[in-house]
C-alpha cells in the first residue's frame, strides 16, 4: 500500500496527500488526528496509512484504535474524538492540559499537523446530473462563503448501480495545517482562538466547508451531503472567514482554465480529474454526451476532453451537436481514442473533434495536446479581435 494507492482508493485530495507527505517524512513528530466518534472508516485509513509512517508502531495502534481512544497510547499521533472539529480547536484542547509556557511551547514544537477527517460519501458517477443548488442548501452553509458557493452542482437521484441510494463509496471531507517554520512558534502560544484561527489561516488552512465546496465542484459529493456531515462551525471563527485561505488564492492564480472531462468510467473519469486539477485546471466531470452538453451550457469550458464509447449520447454525437451550437462550436475537443485505426481518427477530424488521442498514452502527452488546443483557441481569438477591430 502507498499513499498513491491510497489516494486513488479513497479519493484524497492532492493537497491532503502532499500534507501526508510532509508529515511522513518527519517521523518523530505529532499528528493530531480530530474526527468523529465511532468511525470505522477513519480507523481503516489510519491502520492503512500508518504502517507508511513506522511499520513497528502499527501493532500497538491497531490495538488500541479499536475504539479510537488512542490519547497518549501512540508516541506520534493524538486522537481528539470532539463535537468541535476544526483545527484551533483542537489544538487549543490540547494545549490546553499543560499549565506552563515552557511545557506548552516543548508540546507545540513536537506538532507537526494538525488533521481533521470527516467520512464522506461520493456521489455516483452513473446517475449524477448537473442540477441548481436549492437556495435551501445554499442557506445551511457559512454566510461567509455563501459567493463561493456554485450555481449548479451534479446531484444524483439514484440508479441501479448505487442501489438507488444515490451514493458509492466513501472519501473523507478534511480540513489541516502543516506546523512547520513558516508559523512562528510563539504567536500558537496566543490563548485568543481568533488569533490561533487566523495563524492557520495564513498558511493555508481550509475549514471543512471550504474543503466540502471544493468537493462539490469537482462533482465528487453533493452540497446536501457536505452539510450532513459537517459540524456547525464556532460563529467567531465563522466572521474571519471573508478572507480565502491561502491556498485558495494560489490555485486561482495558477488557474488556467475550466476543462471538462467526459468519460463514463468511473477509476478512468477520475484519474483524467486528478491530472488535470493538479495542472490548474479547474475540472467539471460528466459521463456521456448529454450530461456534458448540459454542462456546457451553464458553465465556461475552456475545453473538453472526451471519451468517445458512452452510454446515452456518444463522443461523436457530443461532437457534432457542439459543432452545431454557435455558442459552443468554438470550444475545442480532444477526444479519447481506443483504437489506432487511421480511418476512425480521420473521421473523427471530419465530425469536428480538434485533435485526438489514444487512451493509454502517457499523461505529460495528453497534457501537451490540452495546451496547443487551448493556445490555438487563443491566437484564434487574438486574430478575430483583431479583424474586428
Ligand atoms: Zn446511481
């Protein structure tokens, strides 16, 4: 088990994997671990994810986190079971229980991260649809982040494959920061949790929320489901939220565009998802032409990258019906290709797809291909503007 694996398994975010990543590599130090009470399914990532750390410690853990009250049983990991699940919390309750500056700032150098996991349920890929977010939703969530909040999001109603429960699989909603030199130690001595909140802040910590948003986006899980599993968050820490997190201002920089994946395999659709966001991409899935064209029309695609065999509308139909759409006919397509036949490829061209490529080629490849599509579409642009002018 690697944390690759891992990550593809549960579907963890690349930002939480470069967070476990950092933690891993310094051994002597302490994770604290915030989740809630009861749940098997954080238990089976840890006794997964641990052995990667120290394989001589995961005996003992798998012992004692049986019911998860592992307190000071582990050298390097402190689990808070807590109603209150965000990260100042949780470091303040454990600071709190050392009277001295000296032992507080001795605990406070030993803290590595401080991890808070939530079990998610993923939306199923085969009965997903893009739908309005219900202004109902839209209330239970912080007002503070009510214009991050997306217009429409993909909602299932069920299908045979979820056994009409909407829902397949689990990933975990988290929220983290990293203690390392870029927060200096003195100001986490501050007993203000406002204070406390901002710090973390500045280093890119995300509330639950934030991170739930970003789930839905990525069409991942649904809004109903980021407000079932997420604790109300404390109401002071709730007004210091106006500011976007760090990491949050960095990805909008680094944006280069929205690009929507179209595939109906689920391990394929997401993996195409996971390379493309770490690009800078911002990414929308569908899983056939019609979602996708659904898609289209509500939202700013900078380009598409489309299997080709779909149930309900294939690539070549999705093709054919952008080509049509003088909204729409400018939108670049790369499509995915099986097979290597020449003719199916010129025929592709001729239906209108930008480029193609075949499906088993390597990342970097298809990468390249996405960003000659996109600069072509923009000296296109530059021309026309020109000619117009
Ligand atoms: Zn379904």
């Amino acid at each position: 088990m690697t944390l690759k694996s891992l990550q593809s398994n549960l579907g963890l975010s690349d930002e939480l994997l470069f967070f476990l990543e950092e933690i891993y590599k310094n051994q002597d130090g302490i994770l604290l671990l915030g989740c809630p009470e009861n749940s098997e399914l954080i238990t089976s990532f840890l006794i997964e994810a641990y052995p990667l750390i120290k394989m001589s410690r995961i005996e003992r853990f798998i012992e004692d986190s049986k019911n998860l009250g592992l307190e000071s049983a582990l050298n390097n990991t402190q689990v808070i079971v807590s109603n209150d699940l965000d990260c100042t919390t949780i470091f303040l309750s454990l600071l709190e229980q050392y009277s001295n500056e000296a032992d507080k700032l001795k605990v406070i150098s030993k803290i590595n991260g401080i991890l808070i996991l939530i079990p998610l349920k993923k939306q199923c890929g085969s009965c997903s649809k893009p739908t309005s977010i219900p202004s109902t939703s839209k209330e239970r969530f912080p007002t503070m982040l009510a214009s991050s909040i997306p217009s429409s999001y993909l909602f299932s109603r069920g299908c045979e494959k979820c056994g009409y429960s909407s829902y397949s699989n689990h990933t975990f909603l988290e929220s983290f920061v990293r203690i390392n030199n870029d927060i200096p130690k003195n100001s986490l001595l501050a007993v203000n949790p406002e204070e406390i909140f901002n710090t973390f802040r500045k280093v890119g910590c995300k509330v639950l929320f934030e991170s739930g948003l970003d789930k839905i986006k990525l069409g991942i899980t649904s809004i109903e489901e980021v407000i079932r599993v997420t604790p109300p968050l404390n109401s002071a820490f709730e007004k210091l939220l106006s500011g976007p997190s760090i990491t949050e201002s960095i990805s909008k920089e680094k944006g280069k565009g929205t690009i929507l994946i179209v595939e109906d395999d689920d391990d394929q659709r997401e993996i195409l998802r996971m390379v493309f966001n770490k690009e800078g991409y911002e990414v929308l899935v569908a899983t056939n032409g019609s979602e996708a064209f659904n898609i289209l029309t509500q939202n700013q695609i900078s380009i598409i990258v489309s299997d080709i065999m779909m149930p309900v509308m294939n690539g070549l139909e999705l093709v054919q019906k952008i080509k049509n759409d003088p909204n729409l006919s400018k939108t670049p397509v790369l499509m995915l290709t099986a097979s290597s036949n020449p003719d199916h490829e010129v025929k592709l061209l001729e239906q209108g797809a930008d480029d193609y490529c075949a499906k088993n080629v390597k990342k970097k490849v298809l990468i390249t291909r996405v960003e000659k599509l996109l600069r072509k579409d923009n000296s296109i642009n530059k021309i026309s503007d020109f000619l117009a002018d």
